[in-house]
C-alpha cells in the first residue's frame, strides 16, 4: 500500500463521515496526482494576473467594468434574438430577459460611475459568496493536504468583500481593481498549494 493512500485512510479513519468521506478523499486525492501540473499553471498565471491588477487598479477596473458590459450587451442581444426562435411560452420571458440586459450594458455605458458603484457591490457579494463557498469546502476536506490554503483563501475573500463595502463610495474607481487583485492572488495560491500536495500525492504513489 502507497504512503498516499496510508495517509488518506488514516485521514478517513477519524473523520465522522466515515465512508462517504473516504470516497471523496481518494478521488480528490487522485484528481490531484493526475492534474497538479495543469493547476500549478493556472495557479501561477491567476497570481501574475492578480499582480497585474493591484500594479493598475484603475485600470483593472475599467477592464471588469467593460468586460461587463460587454457580456451583458451580447447575452441580452442573444436572448431578442432567440424570441424569435423559441417557443410561445418562452419568448416574453426572452424578450424581457434580453431588453433588461441591454439596458444594463446601456445604464454601465452612459452612466459610469453609477455603473461603477453597482459593479462594487456586486463584485462585493460575489467574492464574499465565492469566499464562503471555498470556506465551507475547505471545512469538508480538512485533514486533506492544502486544506488549510482553501480556508485561508476563503476567509481572505469575506474580508476582502467587506472591505469594498465600507469603502463605498470614493474608493469605487480603484477598489474593484484592488479587490480582484487580493481575490486572484488568494486564488492563485490556493491552486499553487494544491498542486504542491497533488505532486507530493503522486511521488508518494510511485
């Protein structure tokens, strides 16, 4: 037996789960020895990325603000478009979907500020959801290796999301920039860490 799947029984051994648990810690486990080149990747290019934010953070920001737009213009066209397409029960909820979309893209277009403080609170919510989401999930997996990475990047993303808040609203041309820059670095490290236990995992199976 591998000194891998020693430490994953003796991890599932303690754990209250009991079997459901140790099922989910060998495929985790496994998961990471295939793939840890690919996330130590990812995990690198999301902390230049995030670098790359906090050096400009104003023009982080413009960048989520447009990308934003951007994609709220092309669903909401798709979605008149496909009124035509759909189905007759379908196409007033299409229609009034799309037309919302549009005027959204409209309203970020022509009203940036305004646009920028709604983008804020929404980044806001987003990585404080996002945050207590990997939160949650690094509590169901603790006693796996990186466990502890996935909780810090979590709590790292709750704090960072109540930071925004307070800031409102002068800091709102620059603290999206920040606060993407924080929640990708975080990120980035968590898929950095998982990637270090996933290569250990596999050089353990050798």
């Amino acid at each position: 037996m591998s000194i891998a799947s020693t430490s994953i029984e003796s991890t599932t051994d303690r754990h209250p789960a009991g079997p459901a648990y140790e099922s989910f810690a060998r495929s985790l486990a496994n998961n990471l020895s295939r793939g840890w080149g690919w996330l130590m990747a990812a995990g690198i290019f999301t902390v230049m990325a995030g670098t790359a934010a906090l050096i400009a953070p104003s023009l982080a920001t413009g960048v989520a603000g447009i990308l934003i737009a951007s994609t709220l213009l092309i669903v909401g066209c798709v979605n008149l478009a496909s009124t035509f397409f759909a189905k007759p029960g379908q196409r007033l909820e299409a229609c009034l979907t799309g037309v919302i979309q549009v005027l959204l893209a409209s309203v970020m277009a022509f009203y940036p500020f305004a646009a920028l403080m709604s983008l804020t609170i929404l980044v806001a919510a987003f990585i404080m959801a996002d945050g207590f989401i990997r939160a949650v999930i690094a509590f169901q997996s603790r006693g796996l290796p990186g466990w502890g990475w996935t909780l810090f990047g979590g709590i790292a993303g709750i704090v960072t999301g109540l930071i925004v808040l307070v800031a409102m609203p002068q800091a709102s041309f620059w603290v999206i920039g920040i606060l993407v820059g924080v929640h990708l670095i975080c990120m980035g490290a968590a898929k950095i860490a998982l990637a270090f236990a996933g290569r250990s995992i596999a050089k353990a199976a050798e």
